[in-house]
C-alpha cells in the first residue's frame, strides 16, 4: 500500500516569516498562518508621562499619573514612596501626601502580556517647603510626662504636616527618632520618658536632617511616698485607692485605710504564684504600678547559647563559641567539659581563662568556650555537653543533630508583658532581624502583638533583634539563630505616663508603664 502526503506548501511571497516544508515560521512580534498579525507588547512612552509632570510632586497637593490600560495587558508598580498607592483597575498612581525629601523618589512601571514585558522608570522630585522648630517644653502636672510645642514654618495651606522629632538622653549615643501630625503651622508631643535625665528635643521636617541645636529638658525623679513591708504596701497622702493585680489575674489585692497614721494599706494575695506580681494602683485619679518580686533569685550556672546545632555529614568542622556564666556560683575546682554519654561530637580549641589551669583563686565572672565539631563523629543522636566541677554537673548544653542546610525558618513572634489578650493591645509594631557581616537586614512592619508570628529565612548566626512599638519600651537584643531555637517571642514591656512604682527585696524604684485601665 503506498500513501501520499498532500498539503499545501508554504509561499515566501506571502509569508512574513521563513518557510520550513509547510509552515511559515513567524519572527518575535508576529502570529497567524503567515505571519501577518503584529503582536502588540505593551509599552508607556515616556512622553505619555512627561505630559502629566510625573518627575515633580508639590507637598500639600496629591500625586496623581494615569497610565494607559491595554486590553490583555498588566501593570506592576514598585516604588521607594512607602504610602504610594496603585488602582490596577483604573490604571491610576495616587501618593495622597506627598513628603518632601532631599533625594528624588522612583517609580517603576512593568506592563505585562501574553507578548513580553516592557518597564519605564522616572524619578520624582518633592522640594522640602517647611521648616518645624520646638519652642517649649514643660511637664504636665500630675504625670510623669513632658508636653513638647513646637511651630512649623513656611506651610503652604492649613493642612496636617509630618513633623520629625529627635530626642536624645544626655549619655546615649542615638536619639529617639519619632514622626508626628501637625494640627495645622503648630505642633505638640506628650513625651513620656523612661527615667529621669538630661534631654534635648529637635525638630525637623522629615525629609531634611536636623539643623538646629535643640531645646533642653530635664525630667526629675519622682517622690513617692510610699513605704513596702513584704507582701504589703502602705501609701501615704492619698485619699481614695484602688487595686486590680494585673499579673497573675486570679490574684487579689486587700485595701485597708488606715486611719491613724493616714496610710493606705495593701497586701497582696495570689496563691501558688512564684513569680513577679504586676498589680496596678489608682489613687487619686494617678495610675501607679506596684510590682513585687515574691521568691528570691536563685544563683544558677547559665550558658549561652542554651543549644548547639551541628549539621549532619558534613566535611568541614564547624567552629562555635559557648560562653559560660556563674552567676555567683561558685565553681569548684578541677572543672571538667565531657559529654552526657562520653561520646565525643565535638572538641575544645580554647578556652578563657583556661578550664585546666582554674583554681580556688582564679577570678573570673565566665568562661568563654571556642568548640569545633569532630567531622570523624559519624553518630546523629543527640547529646549534652557538660560543665563539671568537683564532679557535680554544673551546666548542660543540649546538642542535637540536623540536616544540613543552608537557611531555615526561624517564627518570632511579639508579645505584651503584661497583657496577653490579643483584644487589648491594639499597638502595631516593627520587628527587624539583621547581621551586617551576612548581608541580613529584614525589617517586618505593622504587626500585632499577641497574635502572629513572623517567619524568617536564616542561617546560624548571631543577629541583632529590635523591635519598636508606640507605647513600647524598645527591645534590642543579640540572639544566637540556630536550628536548635527556631521559634521564640519577644516580650515588650508598656510604657505609661504616669508614675509606676517598683517593689523589690532591694528597695523601692520608679518606672514608667503605658496607660492601663480596669
């Protein structure tokens, strides 16, 4: 049987592409049977933007650009203007209040289609047309609070205008950097400081550095007349107090009023609570916070990291540092590091001071620990390290064995000290993870407290920790990431203006704690 292949052959005079046997192959940018169709890629011409003045943004005044919608096409915007907005729908670019800055912003377009991808970029340039200056600071009576007043100048229109204030304690190295809302050409701030000291306040407008030497302040210590007797406290020249514990909940508070001497009296009760008690206190209309550390601290032998992570099969020794504290604990001599079942994962290449040379005279306050990991140790079930001394173990270091991998997720969340209801704390907060020497530096914005955590890709290392909230103490800490701690919270304690009161086994100090209510 014999068959034949009949079509039709392709013209290279009516092809727009090249022949090969029957079909017209069609060039980038065209389709059909001969190349007919020119396939269009969406593209914005510069001009279409030039148009509509899209380098130039006024402070006080919208920024609008509208781009061409294709049918089949779509736009991605990406810009470094923070609160820049993009309705893909209507193919509109809005930046509601614009803030003037030293350096231009960018945009950048990308149109996408089934054809291609073309992107056009232009910078926008906001001219800085303000200038804000403190004029007064004073404290407001009955608080632990300073009201901060200050005027802007050359605002065109009656409009809320970002003011930037840098405050700074006499002794620290880095301000307080904090962005607020004029009402109008005047500002205020109700600043609550930490603790007494010696301030300086700058304003400026956002997007310029400060220029001015500031306004001096200092903020006194608070006298409290207040007496502490265990679990009881006695305050004097107040006439009407009331008590809620705030840690733990199930706890109470008795309130005697004591005639004679014109005291108040409060004991605390909370049964088989070992810890702090958080308890806050009104008299008077004044918010006071009384905290009692009801056991004594216990001296214990504490070793940082807590954990050792060592990756599976690998061909290079891995090389960490464990640094041991005592705490006041005295260690007796002769120390010893070994194993919990003697195997040996991992070996000593340093110590400070010397484990083999301490003695009963030896002052030190830790021993700082450079560790290797055998490569010859074929072994994956987990161990301990141990520090002994006189043969008692002193300190463990768990260490467990992992996969080896370069990054893994490491969930942190953030949590209120003091009040674990999600409900409550309604706060946003900045949570940032970095390690300059890695190249790291996430920062994770608006996030609640009590509720979510973050993830983040990491690799084993030392990272520096910070997270901001309004209302919130700063929180920066040093934190050793490896796989043996991959989930953990911060605690961020609130600050109030008004007074707070500390009770310790070592006297009475002051704080501040954000505002709390029954």
């Amino acid at each position: 049987m014999i068959h034949f292949t009949v079509y039709d052959s392709c013209s290279s005079r009516i092809c727009k592409g090249v022949c090969v046997g029957p079909l017209c192959v069609c060039p980038k940018g065209t389709t059909g049977v001969n190349c007919e169709i020119i396939e269009i890629i969406p593209s914005i011409d510069r001009h279409f933007i030039e148009n509509q003045g899209a380098s130039v943004a006024s402070e006080g005044t919208p920024y609008i650009v509208v781009l061409p919608t294709m049918r089949g096409s779509l736009h991605l915007v990406n810009s470094t203007i923070e609160e820049l907005r993009f309705d893909s729908s209507r193919g509109i670019i809005e930046w509601a209040e614009p803030v003037g800055s030293m350096s231009p912003y960018k945009i950048t377009v990308v149109s996408n289609s089934l054809s291609g991808e073309t992107s056009i970029s232009w910078n926008v340039t906001v001219e800085p047309s303000y200038t804000a200056e403190v004029n007064s600071v004073s404290k407001i009576d009955g608080a632990n609070e300073m009201k901060i007043v200050g005027r802007i100048q050359g605002l065109k229109g009656n409009y809320s205008a970002p003011v930037k204030l840098w405050i700074k304690e006499k002794n620290d190295e880095r301000p307080m950097e904090t962005v607020i809302q004029s009402n109008g050409a005047t500002f205020d701030y109700d600043f609550v400081p930490e603790a007494a000291g010696e301030f300086t306040v700058i304003a400026s407008h956002p997007g310029v550095p400060p220029i001015s030497e500031g306004v001096p302040f200092d903020v006194p210590p608070l006298q409290l007349l207040i007496d502490n007797s265990g679990r009881e406290v006695f305050l004097r020249g107040s006439k009407f107090c009331d008590a809620k514990m705030l840690r733990p909940q199930n706890g109470t508070v008795t309130i005697n009023q004591v005639q004679v001497a014109n005291e108040i009296s409060m004991v605390e009760q909370a049964i088989d609570w070992q810890e702090e008690t958080v308890t806050l206190l009104k008299c008077d209309g004044k918010r006071e916070l009384w905290r009692n550390q009801r056991t004594t601290r216990i001296l214990e032998v504490t070793a940082v990291p807590s954990a050792v992570a060592l990756p599976i099969g690998t061909v290079r020794s891995k090389v960490f540092e464990v640094v041991i504290y005592r705490s006041g604990v005295f260690l007796r001599p002769p120390l010893q590091l070994t194993t919990s079942d003697s195997s040996q994962p991992v070996f000593v290449i340093s110590s400070d001071p010397d484990i083999d040379q301490i003695n009963d005279n030896t002052q030190y306050d830790r021993i700082k620990l450079a560790l290797g990991q055998n490569v010859e140790y074929k072994e994956t079930k987990n161990t301990s390290l141990q520090l002994l001394a006189a043969g008692e173990v002193m300190v463990s270091v768990p260490i467990y064995f992992v996969p080896l991998s370069s990054n893994f997720a490491v969930h942190i969340c953030l949590k209120d000290v003091y009040d674990q209801e999600i409900l409550n704390v309604q706060d946003r907060a900045v949570l940032s993870v970095s390690n300059t020497a890695l190249g790291i530096d996430d920062v994770r914005s608006n996030l609640r407290l009590n509720k979510e955590y973050m993830q983040f890709l990491l690799v084993e290392g030392f990272y520096e920790i910070v997270a901001k909230a309004p209302n919130y103490r700063t929180v920066s800490e040093v934190v050793h990431i490896s796989q043996a701690n991959t989930s953990f919270c911060i605690n961020m304690e609130a600050i109030n203006p008004r007074s707070l009161i500390t009770v310790s086994e070592r006297g009475v100090s002051v704080r501040s704690v954000r505002n709390a209510s029954t």
